[in-house]
C-alpha cells in the first residue's frame, strides 16, 4: 500500500482544521516504520540523538554525517510521515553558505523533506536562503538545547515580559522568513497560547501546554527508555525500562538453565546422515 506524503501543506491546513499536529523523535529504520504505522503526522531526527543513541550530555558534538546517517535510516521507514531533519550544532551558523550547503545535503543525500534550525533573529537570514533554496524550514525557540551554556541549563524560557516579548517577537520574525511551522519548547502555557494565536503558522510544543498546534516528545522518553534527562514536561506513556530488563532476564535465565533454545528453535537432520561421520 503507498500511503501519500504528508506534505507542508497538509501541516499547514491543520491550523485552520484543529486536527493536532503530531510528531515524535526517531533515529532509525525499525522505530520509523512503527511510528509511521500508528500515523504519526511527522517525523524528527532530532539532535537528541547525541544524547540518546550517541551519549554525549548534551546536543553539541552532534555532526553532520550522525545527522545524516541516521536520516536516512528513518527516510527508509517513514512512507507517509514527513520526516524533518535536525541540523546540528555549528552547520548552520557560521555563514549562509554553510547553512545552504548542510540543509541541502539533510535533503539530498539522506532523503528528508524538511530542515529544522534553533533561534530567531540571528538565524533570519540562514532561514531565507534555505527557504528560497526550495526546502522547507521549521523554527524552534525556547528552550533551544544547542545553546545550554549560553542559557544556563535546560530551563524554562521566557517567564520575564522582556523574555516573553523576545520569543514572540522572533517567532513573527521566523515567520515573515518563511517557515511553515515553529517548535516551542519549554516555555509557560500561556505564552505559548498567545503565540499559537498570534501566527498564521502552526506551532508545535514541547513543555509548551496544551494550547500549541500540535505537539513533539522525545520517543525514547515516552516510552520510558531514557533515563538522562527527566523533564517536568515528559509523560511516560510506557516503561519499557521494566519490560526491556524482563526479556533480558528471561534469555539470560533460560540459556544459563539450558531452556532456550528449545526443539521449536531449532533445526532437525535424519540421524543416518551423522553415522560414521566422525
Ligand atoms: N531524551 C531527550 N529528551 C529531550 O526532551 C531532549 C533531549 N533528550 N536532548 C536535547 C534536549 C534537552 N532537553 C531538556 C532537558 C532537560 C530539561 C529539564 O530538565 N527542564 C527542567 C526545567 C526546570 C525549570 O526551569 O523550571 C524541568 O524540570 O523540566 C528540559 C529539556 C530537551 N531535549
Ligand atoms: C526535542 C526536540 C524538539 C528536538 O529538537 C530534538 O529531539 O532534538
Ligand atoms: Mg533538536
């Protein structure tokens, strides 16, 4: 069956339906296919992946060529999920040319069909070249976890009236720029309803409340298989921590007892063929 892409359009149309906008964090093959399976609108390879595939303490080692590796891997699962491609740390902000270049190698050598990037004004004009480049760009202000130092930690953004006159002045201006969705992570629910109204263009939360277009997690978090980082903003909706460890003991049990493998899990020969044959 070949489902049909969701397109920015369809993102876009969501704002005027009501129909929330979901999206969820992969990094690979097999997590794609389940994720596009159950109908999840869009898919994130986000930079998390240097925290929960590559273990680094934070997003800022994250290359590139991780980037695009693991792109393609989900491209590979998502036949209607759009899949949107994080670009990392230093790819984007050293000049327009590099900015240009990168989002253009997330879409043509790993098969994404959108580039997200962290920050407002100063990230204006990297917005624009790539939007008229042709690809598509989300925004993401906020908590923007490329900038950690800069912000003193992962914390709540935009609790002063200056902080929140600044968020809501850069989504407008990512707007004006071109980007037909913005990711608001980490802020207070009112602020982030207010910007949900104030903009023509869907906004998606992330510890942003209920208000937002629509919303985005971490998988590996909702699933209960992340223990680094837990974010007021998380909810388990499993804890495969418990079950994963289950299966791992239940293998480990049984092939130390010699219950597994048993007869079902392995493969017969006529006993006449192994006579003499030592
Ligand atoms: N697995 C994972 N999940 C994420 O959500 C995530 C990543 N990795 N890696 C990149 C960033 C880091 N993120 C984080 C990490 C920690 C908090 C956190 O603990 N926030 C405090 C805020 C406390 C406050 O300011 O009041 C919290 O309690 O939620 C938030 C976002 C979001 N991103
Ligand atoms: C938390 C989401 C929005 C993200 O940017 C990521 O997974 O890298
Ligand atoms: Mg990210």
């Amino acid at each position: 069956m070949s489902a049909a892409k969701i397109t920015t359009s369809v993102i876009r149309q969501r704002k005027e339906t009501g129909k929330k906008i979901t999206m969820l964090t992969a990094y690979d093959f097999s997590m794609a296919k389940l994720l596009d399976d159950s109908g999840i609108d869009m898919l994130l390879v986000g930079d998390s992946l240097g925290n929960v595939i590559l273990g680094y303490d934070s997003t800022l080692p994250v290359t590139m060529e991780d980037m695009i590796h693991h792109t393609r891997a989900v491209s590979r699962g998502a036949q209607k999920a759009m899949v949107v491609a994080d670009m990392p740390f230093m790819s984007y902000q050293v000049s327009v040319e590099d900015a240009l270049r990168n989002a253009g190698r997330l879409m043509k050598e790993a098969g994404a069909q959108a580039v997200k990037l962290e920050g407002g004004r100063e990230v204006r004009a990297a917005v624009e070249a790539i939007v008229q480049a042709g690809i598509p760009v989300i925004g993401h202000l906020g908590l923007t976890p490329q900038a950690v130092h800069s912000l003193g930690g992962f914390k709540v953004q935009g609790k002063s009236r200056e902080d929140a006159k600044k968020i809501l002045e850069d989504a407008k201006i990512l707007e004006e720029s071109g980007v037909f969705a913005i990711i608001l992570e980490c802020v207070p629910a009112l602020l982030a309803e207010k910007i949900t109204h104030s903009l023509a263009i869907p906004i998606i939360g992330i510890g942003a409340g209920a208000q937002c277009d629509g919303q985005v997690l971490v998988t590996h978090d909702l699933l209960g298989i992340y223990s680094g980082f837990s974010p007021k903003f998380v909810k388990k909706f499993a804890d495969l921590h418990s079950s994963v460890t289950e299966a791992i003991l239940g293998y480990k049990t049984q092939v130390e007892n010699g219950t597994f493998p048993g007869p079902e899990h392995s493969f017969p020969i006529d006993s006449e063929i192994l006579e003499r044959l030592y």
